[in-house]
C-alpha cells in the first residue's frame, strides 16, 4: 500500500499543478495566443461572376478566435472580405472587413474557434499577411482538453465559493460594465502609461466583426481585438474607451480609469478631446439590437456629463490632422455631442443601421443624463447643470414637407413644432457621398421650423438624401430628432391617433400604396425630471399599415406616475427607390395627471 501511495504522489502532484490554475475564486480565463501567416501573392484568382480576387480556403494548423489582414500600402483603397470555416458550423457569412481608408488593413473578424478563413478583394494587393488571435484556448487538441477541464474545475470552485466584486452601480455614477481584469487584460497589457486629454464629445465605433456571437463570448471578442490592436496594428492598448456586445453588456476598454479622459486610438486628430464606444458587431447593413443602443447610451448619458458635457447640441473642437482624418490640422469642426466615427474620419463606421437609430440613441442618452460635474476634475470642461423641473414639455415636430427642387438646387422643408420650443435646431442632409450641415431657427411664434437652404450641385442633382432635425430641447421642451427622407413624392402618412391600452401600444394608418418598409412609432413621456422613449415599428402592406406592441412593465409603472403627458410621433423613414419622402405625425396619447 505504501508503495502504491509513492508510485500515486507523482501523478496526484502533476494533476495539482494542471488544475491549480483553476483553482481560484476568481473567473479563470485560458491564456491568449497570436500567430501569423505569410500569404503568396499567387494564391488569390479572379473569381468568375463577381470580380473579386478571391483566395482557396486557407487552412491554419490551429484554431482561430480573431483574423485580421495587412499588406502593401495600394494607390487607392482596397475592400475586403473575410469568412472563417469552423467544423462545427461550416462557413460563416462574408463579412466586409472594413478598415481605415488607405490604412493598409482590415479590421480584425470575430471567428469563435475556427480552422480555416478565406478572403476577397476588389484588387489584387501584394505583401498579404495574416494574423490570428486565440483568446479561448482552443488552438490545439491539447489546449482544448486543458482548457475543459480547468473551466470545469473553475466553475465548481466559483459556483460553491463565490466569485470577485462584480462592477454593478446604482441609478448614479458609471453604468454596470465589465472590468479589464474581468474580460482578460492581463493578456493584453498596455505598452505606455496612459494619456489624458478632455472628454467634450463622444464617437460611437461598429467593431466591423460577425453578429451572431453568444452571450458569454464578449469577453473573448474584447480581448481579441485588444491583441490585434496592439499586437498587429502596433497601438498602445485597445483603441476603443468602452465596448458594449450585442446583449447590452459593457466592457471597460483602453486602461487609465474609466471616470478619466483617456486618450484612446479610436478617431484620429480627436481622440484628445474625445470618448469612444464601439459595439461589438457590424452595422453596415444589419441594425443593432435594443440592448445595445440602449447600453451606448447608459455610458454616454453618464460619461459626457462626468466631465461637464451635455449629451445634446454641438460642440466645436479643433482637428490634428492625420491621413485618417476628413479635416486638416488647424480646422475648427463642428460636431453633435454624439457623432459617429464617419462624421470625423475616412470611414463607413459605425455603419448605415447603427448611423439610422442615432435619432433614438441621442434621445435615449439626453433622457438618462446624469448631473453636469464642477469643471477640472479628470479633465472635466465647463458646463452648466441639466435642468432640474419635473415639467418638461414634447417639442411635438414633424415633418409635413421635406422636399428636394433639383432647378433651384434648394432644401426645402416645413415642420411644426410646439410654441413652447425655442432656440434653434441642427439640420444635417446626407446626400452624393457628403454631409450639408446647417441650424435653422425655431419660429416660436407660429409654432414651426421653416427654411430653404441652397445645396451643393450634385446633392440637388441626386434629389434625395437623409434629411435629420434635431431639436436640442430647453429647460421648458424636452429633445427631439427626426430622421427621415428629403424627396419630391409624398408618403402620404395618415395615422388614428396611437393608444395606450392594457399595457399594449396601438397605432394604425394608411400610407402612399407605393410606400414599402415599416411606420415606426415612438412614445415619450417625463417620470422623476427624465425623459424616456419608446420606440416599435410595424410593416407596412398595400398601403396600410396597424402596430399592437406590448410596452415593458417598467414603462408601465412610470408611465402611471409620469409627470406630464405622454406623447407619441408616427414616422415613416422614406423610400429612396421610389423618391418618396418620409413624415412624420405627433398626437398626445395621454394628457398630463
């Protein structure tokens, strides 16, 4: 017996030291690994039909969580495409991996444990290289058994001891997030220390990676694309300040301490003056879930006014230049308080579906924003404190005429608005490839915003664009913004006014019979000095169009101790095929108790 417990203490000891790792009641995570790959330039051919220079499936020896591409500095931008192949799901979609424009690279695409990717380009480029990132401990048969057998261990240890401080705060302060030790940053330590600048705008960022990761691989993502930040593109740490997945889940990003104006790498020639959200996806096509907008805008709502910000109006900020950068060095640029990364830099980001529920986004962040802090702390700037009255009134505008007169190359726009608005509001037309930006007065007197604006040639030559208002509210009208289209055909948009019955939203309508897409219609109402939205569309079919959603329990209940009427705006976002404009209606659903 002696001799079998001598002949058993080598092995007892080796099976310590294997699981000792996971031994812990904090979260055990496997350790990251980088490897690349040397692609030849002669392995991509012209594929028939599309064009694209498209390369054979490209086995990789090891598992995969993350692959990015660099080569050759090219004359003119280069597209790129990127699917992985796993062998339990086959292959992946293609995701346009887009980067920064004339930045040799792709943005780095989420694979979830993949052996093989392959890649397409709008032009064949020279010097390719592959790098891939394993933050899941899947890379080889041995790290995979390893890896399972540790999570098992550690998730028994946690389950029966407990596990580290979780980051939940209360109604005040910073929103619940993940912190860096939690999602992994040891493996992903910062170069420099970090460096502070001020925060008086935020930029939100799409990650440019698959959208249908599970709930519990976010903190995989986030320490895979803080690898392929600083070990492939040769950053600091992860450029992004806060990253938020697809479930509402947020991540603390680039180290420094997440009430401090970080300077991160997120917009170039305005990351001194700046924060940065990403989310965690792509949003080119695809929109985000609710959950995710609504956490983007928890973050904002609090991080802007933790320095003296508001999270409405604009701000003017000077550019520093750089090659990634639409502005000069020296420029003074106008920005919202909210923007996305396209309205500074050379890029398509955050995408055309996350650029489309920037209207809700804003009013989202302006409804929840926290107290305006003294200026000077963690490079806080000046600020005057959010009003204080439970009495906030809706703007109520609409939109009844947006249109496009392509010979007098004119915007011409009527929107009526409640005669308690005053001030002034931001009109921004997206159109041929550019943005037009101007304010407009409100006419409080007879109750509308009213203009024409002259256009730039070939914006009125295309003779329809995104045509966005945002009223940025007083201490007496709450925020708007409407985001529709500018065109010469009427919608037509007809709507009963919306009810709020049993705990169910109820709208319905007609619509130009050419109109195709959804109505989407939007409630918004004050409990305890906040605002809150809630937004639900329905389809649109042969020219009619009913919505009968359930409102939350939440906004039930404050609903039944709002402080002033519920208000509700029917729009109808536009066709660009059919040259059809967007409207919009306002009704009170219910009056002030």
């Amino acid at each position: 017996m002696r001799r079998l417990t001598l002949l058993l203490l080598p092995v007892l000891a080796a099976l310590a030291l294997f699981a000792a790792p996971a031994l812990s009641t904090e979260r055990w995570r496997p350790s990251a690994l980088d490897f690349e790959l040397s692609l030849p330039d002669t392995g991509l051919a012209r594929a028939a039909g599309t064009g694209l220079w498209t390369s054979d499936p490209i086995e990789t020896g090891k598992r995969f969580d993350l692959v990015g591409l660099r080569w050759e500095r090219t004359e003119r931008p280069v597209e790129v495409w990127i699917r992985t192949h796993s062998a339990q799901d086959g292959w992946s979609r293609w995701v346009e991996a887009e980067g920064e424009i004339n930045e040799p690279a792709s943005a780095g695409v989420w694979a979830g444990g993949a052996d093989a990717f392959q890649v397409a380009f709008d032009q064949r480029p020279r010097g390719l290289r592959a790098h891939l990132v394993n933050t899941t401990g899947s890379a080889t048969p041995r790290q995979r058994a390893a890896t399972a057998v540790r999570s098992a261990i550690n998730t028994a240890v946690v389950a029966t001891i407990g596990t580290a401080t979780a980051w939940a705060q209360g109604q005040s302060g910073p929103p619940a997030m993940v912190s860096r030790e939690a999602w992994g940053a040891k493996d992903c330590p910062p170069r420099e220390a970090p460096s502070y600048g001020e925060v008086k705008l935020g930029f939100v960022h799409h990650t440019v990676s698959t959208n249908d990761y599970a709930p519990g691989e976010g903190a995989a993502i986030v320490l895979a694309i803080c690898r392929y930040h600083r070990n492939s593109n040769g950053w600091d740490d992860v450029g992004y300040n806060f990253l938020v997945d697809r479930y509402g889940t947020i991540y603390e990003g680039r180290a420094g301490g997440i009430d401090r104006a970080v300077i991160g790498a997120q917009v170039q020639g305005f990351n001194a003056v700046s924060t940065g959200v990403a989310a965690l996806g792509t949003y080119s096509s695809v929109p985000p879930d609710d959950a995710q907008v609504s956490a983007i805008a928890d973050v904002l709502a609090w991080k802007l006014p933790a320095h003296g910000a508001p999270t409405t109006g604009e701000v003017k900020v000077t550019s520093a230049g750089g090659s990634q950068n639409r502005y000069p060095a020296g420029r003074q640029v106008t920005f919202q308080r909210i923007s996305g990364h396209r309205d500074a830099g050379k890029t398509a980001c955050p995408g055309d579906a996350m650029v489309a529920r920037f209207e809700q986004l804003r009013s989202m962040a302006a409804a929840r924003q926290q107290p305006l802090a003294a200026p000077g702390a963690g490079g806080q700037t000046p600020g005057q404190p959010a009003p204080a009255s439970t009495d906030i009134h809706p703007p109520k505008l609409e939109i009844l005429r947006s249109s496009i007169s392509r010979d007098a190359r004119a915007l011409d726009v009527l929107a009526p608005i409640t005669a308690r608005a005053s001030g002034t509001v931001q009109v921004e037309l997206h159109a041929a490839g550019r943005r037009h930006r101007f304010t407009a007065p409100v006419e409080s007197a007879r109750r509308r915003v009213r203009f024409r604006s002259a256009l730039p040639t070939d914006q009125a030559r295309l003779g329809t664009g995104i045509l966005t208002i945002t009223y940025p509210g007083d201490a007496d009208t709450r925020p708007q913004a409407l985001r529709l289209r500018a065109a010469n055909g009427r919608a037509a948009l007809e709507t009963q006014r919306p009810r709020l019955v049993d705990g169910r939203l109820r709208a319905s309508g007609t619509i130009s019979s050419r109109a195709t897409g959804v109505v989407r219609v939007a409630i918004s109402y004050v409990h305890r000095g906040q605002s809150h939205t809630l937004e639900r569309h329905t389809p649109i079919q042969g020219g009619r169009w009913s919505l009968d959603a359930a409102v939350p329990v939440d906004d039930q209940l404050r609903i039944g101790l709002r402080s002033g009427t519920v208000h509700s705006t029917t729009a109808y976002t536009g066709d660009l095929d059919r040259r059809i404009r967007g409207e919009a209606r306002s009704f009170q659903v219910l009056s002030a108790p």
